[in-house]
C-alpha cells in the first residue's frame, strides 16, 4: 500500500523525552506525535493511530511509555498497535535503554552510544556501551522481540544521557539514530522519487 504513513517508533516518552523528539521531528521535516507522550502512556492504539493520519509531514515519530510496568503495559499496547496496523509502515524502532526492577530487554540491530557512534553491544541509560552484544535493556521493549520491525537501534535516556543528548543542544544523539533509520529504509530515497522520479540518489 503506496500510501501508508511512515512511522517511527519510540519506547519513552517522558517530558525530556517529549522535547527532544519534538525537536528532531521539525529538523528532519517531520512530525512529532506530542500526545502520545506520557510516564505512562495514557492512549490507546486507535487514538494514536488517528493522531499519525492527521500529521502533516512523514516521517511521524511516536512515544510510548510504560513508566516501568512490568510485562505489557498501556505503552507497549498501544506500540503493538500501530506497529502491526497494515495503513502503516514502521520505518524503524528506538529502543530506549533505562534500569527496570525486573530488566526486560530486546535484540536491536546496532546501538549508538554517547558519542553518537554505532556500536554492536547494547547501551546503557547513559549511553555507554554495555558487555552484551546486541540488546538493551529498558523500560517499554518487552513486546519488540514478538514484531516483525524492519531495524532497531537502541540508545540511552533520551534527551538526557548525561546532558550529551539535551534538547539545549539538539538532542544530537536522537538525531542521528532517527536519521540512521530514514538512511536505512529508503526513506530519502523514496522522497526523491516522489520529487522527481528521474533522480537517482546516491548516498
């Protein structure tokens, strides 16, 4: 289906969160679901879905947060939602790292840590490297593993990781692993298209 959303999916949703996204969504061209943010997440998948359908702009970068619930909470619910919905396209995840009582964790594809730099091994809340290659632990991944996501990246406490990824700065570390995602799916490329469908763009 041409016309589905593009979306990206995020597993935290906290005030610092919130403004960091906001930010890199109006950098990237994008769209922001602000009311999908919440510690915990208070909307259903029906309502978010209605939200991305209404945003302007692709891609739409939306929150969930199960504010440390363990198991399926509200967050990862409504996550599970919109992932599987078919009049969407999820362009790829960011698996939040943050320290659980019970440490649930997902598989991710790469992370990127502090620095910015892509990394096998899992990361803390931080953004530090962690021993275990290829997972995170946080907060709202336990359903990640069950989903057919195309790539998941994981990376430390959004908009924080030691004030290295501030909104005051540009959360540049959200940035990055949002616009590794757009890189890797196709997404420019795709917009080109729609552009001009002679371009043939190489990146």
């Amino acid at each position: 289906m041409e016309n589905r959303r593009k979306v990206i999916l995020i597993t935290d949703g906290d005030e610092y969160a919130r403004r960091a996204v906001e930010m890199v969504a109006k950098e990237i061209g994008g769209r922001c679901i602000s009311t999908s943010f919440g510690n915990p997440s208070n909307h259903s998948g029906e309502e978010i879905l209605s939200f991305i359908k209404q945003a302007k702009n692709d891609p739409v970068l939306v929150m969930f947060d199960d504010s440390g619930f363990v198991g399926e909470g509200n967050g990862e619910n409504a996550l599970k939602y919109i992932a599987t919905h078919p009049d969407l396209e999820v362009l790829g995840v960011l698996a939040v790292a943050s320290r659980t009582r019970r440490e649930e964790w997902t598989k991710i594809d790469v992370a990127i840590d502090q620095d910015g730099e892509l990394t096998p091994y899992g990361v803390d809340k931080y953004g530090i490297p962690e021993m275990e290659l290829g997972r995170v632990n946080g907060d709202t991944v336990y359903i990640l593993d069950e989903l057919n996501l195309p790539l998941v990246v994981g990376i430390g406490d959004i908009g924080k990781m030691g004030k290295k990824d501030s909104y005051e700065k540009g959360a540049p570390i959200t940035r990055k692993a949002v616009e590794y995602i757009l890189e890797r799916s196709g997404f420019y490329e795709q917009q080109d298209r729609k552009e001009d469908p002679n371009i043939r763009r190489t990146r």
